[in-house]
C-alpha cells in the first residue's frame, strides 16, 4: 500500500507543537528496520522515572497480544500503556498517527480527550524477553480504576480500505462478512466485565464475541452496564447503571454523540479498523460513585490520510453503535434474548473468575453447547430464524 | 437471496390504509410470473383518465432504459410515471417495498414526502412494444418542471448486501471498487443539466460520472447549482444558485439532514443500492424564482429487512454527500479543479444540447482526449496524482 502522506512529513517543527509530541517521523522508520539501523532513544522529550515497574496489563480485551514472535503490550505504575510497534508498515502508521495526530492544530480539545495522550515512543525489553524492542508510550486508559469493565468495539462495517494489498483487503473482506461487523456496522472485539469480588472478571473468548448477532450483542451491552451476574442465565440484565454510564451528559453516549459530530466533518483522516474502547469501574457504580465511564478510541495502524473525504465508513458503525445503546437507554426493558456467547468450534467459554466456579461453569458450558449445538447452528446461520424461536436460551446454567 | 418479510405479508387491511395503496402483494408474484398467470389489472384503487398518452421520458438520468429485452418507463401528462417491473425478485421486491411503505404507520409524514407517491401497479403495453407488462404507477418527480435539472447520486460505499447470491456480491463488490461508491460513500449514477434555451441539456455519459474521484464530484456538485455553462472549461463554476438550491430552511441540504436525522433511527427498511435524486428547474431560477429543488429517493429492487439495525450503509454514504454539498455553501470558492468526466474506453460524450453546438463539441472531445489520453489515464490510476499535476484539466472546448 501507499504510505499516507503523514508519513512523509518533515520532522515536526519544534517550536509549533507541544514538547512530549517531539517525534520524528523518520526515525520511526529506521527504528522499526532493526535489522540494519542501530536501536536508539528516541529524542522524544519524555522521560519516564527512573526505576519504572513493567508489567503485562490485566485489563487488554482485544489486540495483539504477546505470542507467535511478536510482544505484547507493557504498563508501568505512572499510568503509561507501552505498546509494541508492529515490526511492519502497521507500527510506521500507527507511530505516525499518533505524532500527526498529536501535534495537529485542527483537532479541537473536545476531541482530542478521546485518543490516548501519545508520549513520543521508547525502547523496552520485549514482555516475550526477545530483547529490546520500539514501543509507543501511551496513556493506560484502564490506569487508576481497580475494577474496570472493558468493551472493545471495532467500528464500521469494512475493515479494509482501498490502498490496501488485494490479500489483506480479501482477508479482511472475508471476516467483515463472518463476523458481526457487515450486518452491524460493527464487532466488539473483546469484552470483560467485573462480576464481584468473589468471581472476578467475566471475560467471553474474543471469537466468540465477534460473530454476535444483533439481539445477542443487545445482550451484552445491557450486561455491560447490569449490576446482576452476566454469566447467570436465569437472570435478565438489570441495566442498573445504564441511565448513570450510558446516559447523562458525560455518560457514554453523549461521548459517542460529540465524536460522531466530528466525524461527519472531519476529512483529515480513516480510522479505518480502529476501535472504540467503553471503559467504567462497575465497582464504584455498586458503591453509588460516580464510574468515570469514558469512551477512546484505539488502535490506528491502518489509518490513512482523508484526502477531503470524511470517514463515512466510521461515521456509519458509529451511528450504528449510538442505536443500539440510545435504544437501551429508551426502553432498557425490551429485548430479553439472553446472549449465547457460544463458540461452534470447540463449545468453549474463557472465563477469567476466581476459583470455585470454574470448573462448574467448564461443565455445564460444555453439557449446554452438546445439547444445543443443532439450534445453535441453525441460529448463526439463519438470523431470522431468532423470531420463530424462544429467545430464552440460556448461555450457563450455574 | 431470501425474499424480505414485507413480500410475504398478507393483503393489506383496506379500512387501515388510503384507497391509493390498496396493493395485494401475492399479486404481484403472479405477475411477475408471465409465462403462467393470466395478466389482469390490479384491484387497486388507482383509476387512470381513460384517454392517457404514454410516452417515454425525457429526464431519466439513471435507472434501467428500454432495451435488451426489458422496456424502459413511461410518463402520461397527469403527472405519473410508469416504471416497468423488473422480471425477476427485483420487480417483486420493489412492488413489495413501495406497498409495505406506502402503508407503513411507522414512517412519518415529513420523511414520507421523500419517497415518490405509489399509485398502485398497472399493465400497459411496454414502450419496446413487445406486449402488455406490468408497471409501477409511481409519481413523476419531475413533472410541471420544465427544464429539470437531475442529479441521481446511488448512496453507499456498498451496493451489494449479506443476503444476495455470492455472484451479486462479487459483481457489485467490484464495481464499488471501480467506481466512486466505495471512496466516497456514494457515486454519481447519471446527471443532466439545463444549459440554455439554445444548447439544451448536459447530460454526461453514465459510465463517466460514476467513475469521478472527490474533485470531481466537488465540481459536478457545483455546476449542477451554477448558472454559466457547465460545458465552458474556461469558467469555474459560479455558484450562483447555490443558496437558494442546496441551502435554505427547505433547500437540498436541509432536505437531506432531515432524511439522515430518520435513517439514522430507522430500523425498518436497509435501502440498498437505493439513489438520492435531487431535482430542481435552473430555469426558474434564472428567472429569480423558486425553483422548488426538492429530493426524492429512488430505486428499491434490494431493499432489505432492517431487523432492528440501522442501514449504516446508508447513513455513512449519506453523510458523506451532505458534507460535500455543505462545504459548497460555507466555501463555494475553494477547489477550483475541473471536472473532466472523461471515458478511457471511448473517449466520447454524450451531450444532449440544441442543435448547432453538437458536432462541433463532438470534433473538440475526441480531440481533446487524445491530447490528454495519458494523462487521463494516469489521473484515474493514480488519484494522487491530482495533487502534482496542474488542476485546470479542460473537459471541452468550445
């Protein structure tokens, strides 16, 4: 694919832009050649304390994670994310958004908190210990909340774009269609939710939760803002903080309402495959305090430049997701589908509690899928087939 | 493909709707099926004059025409517009929509006046005399105007949708690649224009306006509210009616936010590969009247079943022509690009004008284009290329 131009910018002038946004492009590039350029500090005005604990994040629902040769992502205690490059264009674009994107007057302040505060980038010892390795330093938008419920929300219907390579655009165009993200507009890519002190996070495999249908992703967005078990199926979500985490004037989806009124006018760049990331501390909510939920938005390694054009792929699976949770806002009653969350490939659920029900939860899963494999089935492949069918269909029986 | 639920609805109740929409639509199928059921007028309640004359209209600028075996539409001077079925699921289905519309409780009144009028269907003799036929009796949008000018935009970065047949995808997933449709959200499907008593209409080739990159668009888009020739390479589009056009409590665009503020809540219908026609008489306007422009949607042989999910598709390609036209009236002197509306294929044009200028515009085409074959080509492969090439690309010389 074509480089976007911000990627062939001059070094940014030094005197226009903020000192933590100091980045050269180019060094980006030589950086992530590692083969032949030597590995140096970036001349990035941050400077990180000097004894900084890095560990592997708890809270990462969705993207790369450590394994098959690449690491993954690192956070330390000052609240700093520190995301690996991606050894490709992938990590160039991706460092290159955030130093545009940083330094770019254009952006008004009302939008900007919606993107990770970028801090220039650093080398690190890999999380995999394969030695020193490019990271983006970035805002850790879960530090500070000791039990966040997270969603993963990978906007638009089409996750590729047309100065890609026609493999990655056939790829891409392939899973648009399996996935949620055709039909919806959307997929959440991943997802975990506090349960209590006792069971922990509630944390679905990622592909499962990819390929939810409309009346199950309704489900699970009611569960992301219920104070009742998420993994009980006798129990309908309560959308409890619903009007305190979705609703208000700071609540989530004023939040996605300012962003979308942007993105209808903004022609500066495609998120293309970018997500938007729901975050609130459920914990707090169960305490009467005030959750903090926040939106941002994530990963940007395959932005590219808007040429005059706004994001109108974005702008349709952002106004896609706003349905959804204004209509639970409006009527949080409607819709008692529970959500299966089933995998037909190995009838499994990745479920991050604490120790006693594990293992109940592992059988009954398994004995529930063996029972309802055929209708399971039958619902993925026929979505229509939801209305001719009870929708009380149990996902766990505890 | 799976046939929408609304083909499969029973008749209507005729005491809950207007006599106009009477439609059983169990008749439709009947019809469509030629070789088996007896032809018969519809029950509807629609009773054209006795004494109609049909003939074949001047101002469609898109759609399907007459030949290669299906016939093209028709028009009497009472204002209606007979657009022939479709042989196959599409004529069924878009009978289908307009009955399951016209009907609808649901749809508001201020969106409904967006949609042409349904009368009902009818048999007449198809106007490539090949037999009676059935037709859609619809309201012709661009009656009591005298010299229209037509602008059919197709709406969508995607015109396929998840329930048709692999084949359908696969072409429509091609031409929305070739085409404007999946870099703008939309594509120019056909366009005329008033130039003057003398010269007549402008009225590009199809093939060429589907294929404009987004300043190309932005030029079109402000010659079709222009009043100096659209055909003069040396003039840059004044402009002049922009305001009163596209601007205004009811001009274009406030005609067009009104629609997204629905289909943005709408879950009812997905209007796939569904045109915005925007219409308006550029001869009132030189006369200082209002020129009623006005915006119709058009075209439903894909119409789909919403389920509960807004057509995101629609709504992305939408937004993406509203910021176009918007941008003209905050800054209607910026891009001052021609559009070149070139054919790489046979460097021709199709100018429906007086008569003397037509000959000498051909002679001046063909040899314009082949001065600037390469370059041409280079523009359409490379869309880049605008930005280091001088703009003022001539499209005729008079």
């Amino acid at each position: 694919m074509h480089a976007p131009d911000f990627l062939e910018h001059k070094p940014l002038d030094p005197d226009s832009i903020q000192p933590q946004f100091l980045f050269p492009l180019n060094w980006t590039r030589s950086l992530l050649d590692r083969g032949t350029h030597p590995l140096h500090s970036p001349p990035s005005a941050f400077q990180p304390p000097l004894c900084l604990l890095f560990e592997v994040p708890d809270h990462q629902v969705a993207g790369h994670q450590a394994g098959h040769g690449h690491p993954g992502p690192l956070i330390d205690d000052s609240g700093r994310f520190y995301k690996p490059l991606q050894d490709d264009d992938r990590g160039a674009i991706e460092a290159a958004f955030y130093s545009s994107f940083s330094s770019n007057t254009r952006v008004p302040d009302r939008i900007r908190r919606f993107f990770p505060v970028f801090y220039g980038t650093k080398l690190l010892e890999a999380s995999d210990g394969s030695g020193q390795w490019p990271h983006l330093v970035l805002e850790d938008v879960v530090s500070g909340l000791s039990h966040p419920s997270v969603m993963d929300v990978k906007i638009g219907s089409r996750t590729w774009y047309p100065e890609a390579s026609e493999d990655y655009i056939q790829r891409c165009f392939m899973k648009d269609r399996k996935t949620s993200s055709l039909c919806l507009g959307f997929r959440i890519s991943g997802l975990q939710l506090y349960v209590s002190e006792e069971s922990g996070l509630w944390k679905p495999e990622r592909k499962l939760v990819q390929h939810l249908s409309a009346d199950e992703v309704r489900v699970v967005l009611k569960k992301f803002v219920s104070s009742n078990s998420p993994i009980d199926p006798n129990l309908n979500p309560d959308c409890s903080f619903a009007s305190s985490v979705y609703g208000g004037s700071s609540g989530i989806l004023a939040q996605l309402l300012e962003l979308k009124s942007w993105f209808e006018d903004q022609t500066i760049y495609h998120l293309n495959s970018c997500s938007v990331l729901m975050v609130y501390d459920k914990k707090k909510e169960l305490k009467g305090e005030s959750s903090d939920a926040k939106v941002k938005l994530i990963d940007f390694a395959h932005v590219t430049e808007g040429n005059g054009i706004i994001d109108h792929n974005f702008v349709g699976g952002l106004c896609s997701l706003i349905k959804f949770i204004s209509d639970i806002l409006t009527s949080p009653d409607e819709c008692t589908t529970k959500a299966c969350l089933q995998n037909s490939d190995n009838n499994n659920e990745e479920i991050l509690t604490g120790q006693k029900i594990h293992s109940i939860i592992a059988v009954h899963v398994i004995m529930l899928f063996q029972v309802m494999g055929r209708k399971i089935i039958c619902l993925k492949r026929k979505e229509r087939a939801w209305k001719e069918m009870p929708m009380a269909t149990p996902e766990l029986v505890t």
